[in-house]
C-alpha cells in the first residue's frame, strides 16, 4: 500500500497542526553560491541591462506537479532574485556597468533601454520526470489521530522525486529585443528524497465512510501539502546554474557582439 493521491496532497510531518489553524514554513530556503576570486577587472566599458529571470515546467504525466500555490511562487521568487544580484555581482567583476533587474523587457523606458549596450535574461525550465514510493516505507500515524468525530487519519511513506532543469542564457540588442546568442546549459537528473505525510478526512456518507483526501476537502483546505519539496529542489539548481553562469559570462563575448551588432545594423540599415 502506498500514499496513492498526488504529492501536492502531502506535507511535511512537523507541519500537522497546519492542518488545524497553525501554518509553519516547513522549508526556509536560501539560494546562494559564493564566487570563486574577488578581483575586479578595470571598466571594460560595456553597460548591460539584467531582465528577471523566466520560468516554466513540464511535468510528466502532467498531474505529477503543479506549480500553483503560494508558498511555491514564494520560493520561486527568492530563486529569481537571488539569482539577479548574483548575476549583477558576476558582470560588476568583470568591469560591466549593470542597469537593473528589471522585472520584464517591456517594464524598460526608451532612456533605460539605450543607455545598455545588452540585456541579458536567463530562462529557467524544470521538468519533473518521476514520483517513485518506498512501498515498504508506509507507515501508518495513530499517535496523530484525535477522537473519531474528528475523522483525520495520518500516514507517511518516504518517496523520490526526479527533475532535471535547462538553463537558457540570453543576450539581446537592448533596442529590438533581437537575440544575438543564446547558451543553454542543462543539468543531469537531479532527486530529492523526502518524508512525505498523507492526511485523509473521514466524511460520514449515511451508513458508510467515505475516504477524501484532505487538500479536497473545502471544509479543511491543505495548507502544507508537499510545497515545499519545490524549494528544495530550487535549492539544489541554484549552486548548479550559478556556478555554470559565472564561468560563462566574460567582456570577450560582449565585444565579438558589440561587432555582430554593428554588422546587422549595417544590414539593416537602422
């Protein structure tokens, strides 16, 4: 037997009594690389413009992962801005005046625009590829069960989830959003082993109980569940993307763009 219902129908077990009125953040998570040297290059004489990270999910079957709730926007967002800073400190190192984070290209005036030489924006993807039970983990939780007016029910099972994330890095020409290169960085699988609670709400059916998954239930919405699984695995991506990101940007490129640039718009004449 195995907790059979969707992982965004779990929590962590030290969250049970946000079930009952209590919510706690199972999961505080802190996205940070630290840099390799601290040597600044002189000013190189480039400006470039960061745009907020993008982001997207493909999860196979597609019911294995929804990212839609609060607490997993919450962690995703600390991912995009820690990334930005980070990103800006990379440039900054390298002798490159950083306008920004700005939260999209179309937030960037015409003056916020022509002062940057690039824009620079990373798009992020994850794609979870797999939920697999330890069947032999299922345990079932009488300690946590009040009286049966009450009708909660407790279990855990330990499970494994499988992603792996691709990582565009993009530069644009400031003025036409034209992309002038694009590095896509992949990762290898990466899994995330975790201690899963499944609630069930015993609803009385006339001479029958009916067994219903907490999180389905509108009388006692599933605060927890298994959100923040989602900021754990953010957690492992950050240092992965980070570290790959910061070998990569170099003033070289952005001068062999700085001459691409002039000949397209030789080409075209604008």
């Amino acid at each position: 037997m195995h907790i059979g219902y969707c992982v965004k129908c779990l929590c962590s077990p030290g969250a049970i009594d946000a079930y009952h009125g209590t919510l706690r953040l199972p999961f505080s998570a802190s996205f940070s690389y630290e840099l390799e040297g601290k040597e600044e290059r002189e000013a190189s004489g480039f400006t470039v413009g960061i745009v907020d990270m993008g982001f997207d999910y493909e999860s196979t079957p597609p019911d294995l992962w929804n990212v839609q709730t609060p607490l997993e926007f919450q962690y995703l967002k600390g991912f995009v801005t820690s990334f930005s800073t980070q990103l800006e400190e990379i440039l900054f190192r390298q002798g490159i005046t950083v306008s920004g984070p700005f939260e999209d290209y179309e937030e960037m005036t015409y003056p916020e625009r022509s002062r940057c030489d690039f824009i620079v924006q990373p798009n992020l993807k994850i794609f979870f590829e797999g939920l697999e039970w330890d069947r032999e983990s299922y345990q079932k939780l009488p300690q946590y069960w009040g009286p049966r007016q009450q009708r909660y029910r407790y279990m855990k099972q330990t499970a494994t989830l499988q992603v792996r994330a691709e990582l565009s890095y993009v530069i644009h020409d400031p003025l036409t959003n034209e992309k002038l290169e694009r590095h896509k960085l992949k990762t290898d699988s990466v899994y995330h082993t975790f201690e899963a609670l499944g609630v069930m709400h015993y609803k009385e059916t006339g001479a029958s109980v009916g067994e219903v998954p907490l999180s389905h239930d509108s009388e006692h919405p599933n605060y927890m569940n298994g959100q923040y699984v989602f900021g754990k695995v953010l957690a492992k991506l950050y240092p992965i993307f980070m570290e790959r990101v910061a070998r990569l940007v170099s003033v070289e490129e952005f001068v062999h763009l700085q001459q691409y640039k002039e000949e397209i718009k030789d080409k075209k004449r604008y």
